[in-house]
C-alpha cells in the first residue's frame, strides 16, 4: 500500500502556518531559546528560560524544529530590556535580551551539557564560571562587514545567519575609542565600497588603532584616500589575487598584566589578538597556577600566534617549543621573544598538523603540551598528542562543541578531565571561552 505523501505534505504546511504556544525551557548554544513539544526539540531565536510564548514554525525537520517569535505572552524574570537598537537583526549579540547573571549560569550549564552530550563524559567537572570586567565596551579587536544597499554603503555587522549587513552608528559590546572611530569612518563611507570584510584593532597602551581590510578586487584599493590617515596603518588583503598592501606601520603594542609581570607584545594587522583583554589576563593567570611547578619541563605550544601566551608561560618552563602556522604572527612572536629577553623558547613557523605529525614521526617528547585551536578545534592533531609523552595537556577552546569532541578522544587515550573553567570572554554573545586540563 503505498504511502498518501501528498496528504503528509499538507498536514506539514497547516503546521507551519499556524501559531503555536510554549514555555521555554532552557537556552541552547546559539541565539535558539529551547521549547518542546510532543518529544520534539523547538528552537526560538531570541527568546529565554522562563518565556510563554507564542510562535511559528519556520523549519520543520525529522528531530528538530525551527521558530520564529510571535509575541511574549508572559516574559521570564531572566529577561531584561537590551540597550542596543539594533538588537534582533544585528548579528553581533544574540543574548542582550538575558540579564547577565542568567548569561553566565547558561554558559556554565551549556559547557558541562556539551560535554556531556557530545564529549559522552559523565559528569564533568566543571568550575565556576570566570566573569568579565564588565559586560559593556570591552572588544579591543572588532571586524566589521561592508555592504551596499539602495545606493548606500551600510557599515557594521551582519544579520545573523545572513549576508545582509546591518548599518550602525554605535554599538554596546566594543571599546568606546572604537565607537569614536565608527562616526569618523561613516564620514567616508564612500571610499570602501569595494572592501567586504574590515577589522580594526586597538591599543589602549598606544591609544591608536590599526586594520585589517579585504577586498575582492584590488583595484578597489584605488577608491580610498582618506581612510589611511584615521590609524597608525594597516593591510589590504586581496582575495582574488592574493597580494597585500601594507600602509604605514601595521603594529600595536600591547600590555600584559599578569601575576608574575607587565609584559608588553606587538601585534600586527591580520593577526590574532584576544578581543577581551580582561579575560585574556584572567586566562594567562589561570595558567600560572597551573604550571607552578613546571620549571624543570619542556612545552610544546600549539597555535602559538603573536605569543600572547608563550611570553609569560616562557618563565614556568625549562624549554618551549611555539608551533604557528601564519608567517605575519610568528615574525611578531620572535620580536615579542627578542623585546621580552626571552631565550628558551623555539618559535617554529610551520602548519600544525604537519608540525605536530613530524614530531610524532621522531619521536619526539614533551612533558606537557598547551593547545588554543581556531573554533573548529583540533580534529586533525588529537589523535597524535598523546603519543607526544606528555603526561598533561591544557586545551584552550573558543568552540565548546569542538573541545568536546577532541576531550572524548583524549579520554578514550588514557587522559583523565581534571577540571574545566569556562570563561566569559564574550558577554551579550552565546560565546564560551573553556580551558580544560588533563592528565595522565
């Protein structure tokens, strides 16, 4: 008998146009509330624990639904009025909407599900999590999306999930020089109409700025005249022919406050530098104490970058080995080496998959490797860490769902999960920094 799939069609279609009703339950890693309905998980962009609302189904799949807000019937006590107007179609914050306090048990409660779920770790051991300075004003490194529409050029950040560019003139999560340079930006909107992706960087110890722009054409880079002289410099980067033009000193000088010193490293445009330098210093800290008592030990860093990490960890360990694979970051981390009268550590500026394959072909052995992958983790390296000798492992992750999956592997290698701190590098975002430590 064959099946009437005409009929199922319809039935779908009636679904997805009419409202329905439900109280959220829990928020997920994402700008989804979570609702469910006859066993079927729902997500709700913008909404929070504790809303009844009314909603539409948007996307309806085999496990999971999609939703869109109709109204809040009964707002949650978690819910709060967001400061941003842009709030709801600027992708730049999906949880502004959430007091902060309910941002930061989510996040603990979203770190130790994942792992659980996806990392099929029992119980993890998750710690208390480390809060920021203050939840406004405090990216020190933005990119920004360029757009054109109707004839204008529109200057800010995208639409969540869309290429659509959202317009702003101010903005709530970034640095208030920041915000300054934006209104000087807009005067001269006119001249990046061919830039599509632009980030800007700045120092509060030069108090100056620098950016990194792409383009899609380099002839793009013909339009803009005035641009240069709001920063110390910067690089265009073409994407289509691969050149770069490098204006003026594309560098910035930044402090570390850490609790063994001030440490000062440079920055160049294109490379990566922590957006919240509060709790980047938090992080640095947290692994102080946790290498105590490595002076007699060699480390392997992985994805070293400018050596944000490798200049004060340098002072824990007998010997570091710094792995990163973008030639503009390794040349400032062997002058931040050079500034800092660092002797001990080895930069190597190579891929770190190949890197990290070479050492496990020789055989080579470290005591303990300290890791802070892009967002999609370290898929193509965790399996040969443990064949590394080292006896303890510190991962970084800006990706949860990503450390879980490589935790699991670890685990299943002999590695026990001591402790994960997560910290709040990104307020008003669903955003998680997590160190997780192991051992063996």
């Amino acid at each position: 008998m064959k099946k009437n799939k005409g009929k199922t069609k319809q039935k779908k279609e009636v679904a997805l146009n009419i409202s329905h009703i439900g109280k959220v339950e829990n928020l997920s890693y994402s700008s989804y509330g979570v609702l469910k309905s006859d066993g079927k998980v729902i997500f709700v962009p913008y909404t929070v624990t504790g809303d009844i609302i009314s909603y539409r189904l948007l996307k309806d799949k085999k496990t999971f639904s999609e939703g869109m807000l109709i109204e809040i019937l009964n707002s949650s006590p978690y819910r709060r009025k967001p400061l941003c107007p842009y709030f709801g179609k600027c992708g730049g914050c999906q949880w502004q909407h959430v007091n902060y306090e309910y941002q930061l048990l989510s996040k603990k409660m979203i770190t130790k599900d994942l792992l659980e779920r996806i990392g099929k770790i029992i119980d993890p051991p998750v710690k208390e999590i480390i809060a920021g300075e203050s939840e406004w004003y405090y990216r020190n490194r933005v990119r920004f999306q360029i757009g054109v529409a109707k004839q204008d050029v529109n200057f800010g950040f995208a639409v969540y999930n869309s290429n659509e560019v959202v317009d702003i003139e101010t903005c709530y999560i970034i640095r208030k020089p920041i915000i300054e340079m934006i209104k000087k930006i807009r005067e001269i909107k006119e001249e990046i109409i061919g830039l599509y992706d632009f980030e800007v960087y700045y120092s509060d110890l030069e108090d100056k700025f620098i950016f990194y722009g792409i383009t899609r054409n380099v002839t793009a880079l013909n339009n803009i005249r005035r641009l240069p002289d709001l920063f110390k410099g910067g690089i265009f980067f073409d994407k289509k022919s691969k050149r770069s033009v490098t204006i003026k000193n594309p560098t910035l000088n930044y402090r570390l406050k850490t609790a063994l010193n001030n440490h000062d490293i440079k920055i160049s445009a294109g490379g990566f530098l922590q957006a919240n330098q509060y709790i980047n210093e938090k992080v640095i800290n947290t692994l102080i104490d946790e290498f105590s008592n490595c002076e007699d030990l060699k480390l392997l860093e992985l994805y070293s970058g400018c050596g944000n990490f490798t200049v004060p960890l340098s002072k824990l360990f007998k010997h570091v080995v710094a792995v990163e694979g973008s030639s503009i970051s390794i040349q400032a981390l062997e002058e931040n080496l050079y500034k800092n009268n660092i002797i001990n550590v080895v930069p190597v500026n190579n891929d770190v998959k190949e890197e990290v394959i070479k050492n496990f072909h020789l055989k080579k052995k470290y005591d303990v490797i300290f890791l802070d992958p892009p967002r999609s983790g370290a898929k193509e390296i965790i399996t040969y860490l443990p064949h590394l000798g080292a006896n303890t492992i510190v991962y970084l992750s800006c990706n949860p769902s990503t450390l879980a999956r490589d935790l699991q592997i670890l685990i299943n290698s002999g590695y026990s999960l001591e402790k994960v701190i997560p910290f709040d590098m990104f307020p008003q975002t669903f955003h998680i920094e997590v160190l997780a430590v192991l051992k063996r």
